[in-house]
C-alpha cells in the first residue's frame, strides 16, 4: 500500500501526452495549485525526453502544440520557447527513476507551510493519501532547484519516494502520467487541509495507520480512481472555460473513453 505504479505505459500516443499534460497544468491552475509558477511533465516513452510547458506561457494558455519536447540535457527537440528554469527538478528525477513516467512541481501554500511549521510533519489523514503512508521527505536546502546538481541532490532527497516537499518553497510529487499527478496534487492537498483541521480540534491528531491499510489496500482500485477524477475535473473545466471543449488538432484524447485505463 505504500507504494504505487508509476511507470509510464509504453504506448502512450505522444498526441495524448501533450494534451493532457496542457490540460493538467490549466486544470490545476484553475484549482488555484499552479499559478504563475509552477509546472507538469510527462516522460516522453523510450527516449531521455520529456513534455513540460514552456518557461513563458501562462499555466492558463498551455496548449498541446506548445508543449515543449526536452531532452534530459536541457535542449528543445521540439518547440520554441525555454524549458521552466527550474527543469532539473524533473530531468534529476527521471535520471535518477527510470520508473516514473510524470513529474509534478508546484508551489502548495500548505505544503511549504507545513515544511515551516516545527515538529509538524506529513501525517495519512484521507485514506485517499495512504500510498505516502511512510512519510514524505523534507529537502531542506532552501531557494530554486537550477542546476544540474540541485536536480540530482533533489532526487537523492526524492529517494524511491512519490513525494517530496522542498522547505519554504513547496512540493514534488511523480506519478505515472499527468492524470496521475492531477489526482494526487489535489489529494495531497485535501490531506494537508485536513491535517490542520484536525489540529484545530486538538492538539493531539489520530492519522489512518496500521491495520488501516491493509484494508484500503484490499479495495483500493488507482486506475479506477484515476479515470473518473480526471475525467471529472476535465469536464469541469471545460465548463468553466478553463480548456476547449476539444484540443484543434488533438481530438479525442484528453478523456478517459469507456474502457481506456490509465495505462492502456
Ligand atoms: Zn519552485
């Protein structure tokens, strides 16, 4: 249960990456978790690449066709702009793990919060979050991650975790795909919120542990989950505005259809 799968699956259709990973960023945008900062990225499959959007383009307006294609060095393959500055938080991550297949940094306000707040520490209080039932890291090193070796020391933090908070900045989390990523920003968010909720109550806090989890893991079905958040959260945001109804060009490959799992 501590764990999750989060390899790529091989044959995802790059149309499909590129579109989702556009419709992660602005559908956390409008979850107010990506603003002005802050980016998504999906491996591209069987190469040193990957999908992130530009550095310039507002989380708001990413496309697919803008999305940028980088290698593992921080050269452009495809596009025209500059990758995020802060791009080897994921090349370090996808160096380091050839078995995560997306890649999130966003700066929370609860989680650089909770890395501020002393003694306090990540603790399961939505079931939801169980697979960080072993705790979530603290790299303690504050400021941007710009550098080469800032991105290797980030995934030496990372170890063969799913989560990372960085101290006064914010959080990493890696997934198997963008709609991997959506789901878990917006429960580890839910999590926190929660956790300082209950510390409202009393300054003493029960969070889900033990036997728990064996029964959670007993009905915990991800891809299922996956599916029907993201799909939830798209149509929400094609009703708000947030995305186009269908990407010109990308048609049909932003849902999840009758059938098509995460990883198919
Ligand atoms: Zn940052």
């Amino acid at each position: 249960m501590a764990t999750i799968d989060t390899r790529l699956a091989a044959n995802d259709p790059v149309p499909q990456i590129r579109a989702r990973v556009a419709a992660c960023t602005r559908l956390l945008n409008m979850a107010g978790i990506l603003h002005y900062s802050g980016h998504v990225s999906q491996r591209a499959p069987g190469e040193d690449a990957l999908y992130i959007q530009s550095r310039g383009e507002s989380r708001a307006e990413v496309t697919p066709a803008s999305v940028l294609k980088v290698d593992f060095d921080g050269n452009v393959l495809e596009g025209d702009d500059k990758p995020p500055s802060e791009l080897v938080i994921h090349t370090g991550i996808y160096r380091a793990r050839p078995d995560i297949g997306a890649v999130i940094h966003n700066h929370m306000p609860m989680a650089a919060a909770l890395t501020m707040a002393r003694g306090a520490r990540f603790e399961v209080m939505d079931f939801h979050a169980a697979h960080w039932v072993d705790g979530v890291r603290v790299m303690r090193a504050v400021g941007h991650i710009k550098t080469e070796a800032d991105g290797a020391a980030l995934a030496a933090c990372l170890g063969d975790g799913n989560a990372l908070l960085l101290r006064a900045h914010g959080l990493v989390l890696t997934a198997e795909s963008a709609p991997g990523l959506l789901v878990d920003t917006l429960h580890f968010e839910d999590n926190v919120n929660a956790l300082k909720q209950a510390f409202a109550f009393s300054r003493s806090v029960e969070p889900v542990a033990g036997e728990d989890f064996e029964r959670i893991g007993l009905t915990e079905d991800r891809e299922h989950r996956v599916r029907k958040m993201w799909n939830y959260y798209v149509l929400k945001g094609v009703r708000a505005g947030a995305i186009p109804e269908c990407w010109q060009g990308y048609p049909d490959v932003t849902l999840y259809r009758p059938g098509e799992g995460p990883r198919s």
